[in-house]
C-alpha cells in the first residue's frame, strides 16, 4: 500500500492465499512469469521466503481502481 492507497479485498484474498501456498498467491497477481519461477524456487528453499516474496510482489503489483468524483 505504497502512497496511502488501500488494498482491496481482492489483494486480502491474495495475501491470504499466498499465506498457504506462495506460488499460488503469485501465479493469481501475475501470471505465468519470472516472478512466479522464483516464488517456487523460493518457497522450494523454505516456506517462510516464499511466503515473503509473495507478499511483496502482491504489495507491489499494478492494481485498478476506479475513482468516484
């Protein structure tokens, strides 16, 4: 939530997946990709790690929001 802005509770429900299963997290925010192998690796060498990296790539992800004016 860099610069005050909020998740949504589509980001709630990926940080809560990605809890469990840090692939999975990943694969849901970005697809098939590079970020996904290195969650793998990642969660591979421990769960914690892959779990930390799953969060920051769901933390820095694009995200759309719609503004109300």
């Amino acid at each position: 939530m860099a610069n005050g802005q909020v998740s949504s509770t589509s980001d709630m429900i990926d940080y809560f997946i990605a809890f469990f299963l840090p692939p999975v997290g990943v694969f849901l925010k970005r697809g098939l990709n590079a970020d996904f192998v290195i969650n793998i690796l990642l969660t591979i060498l421990g769960w914690i790690p892959g779990v930390i990296h799953a969060w920051w790539v769901i933390g820095k992800s694009k995200r759309s929001y719609i503004t109300h004016s």
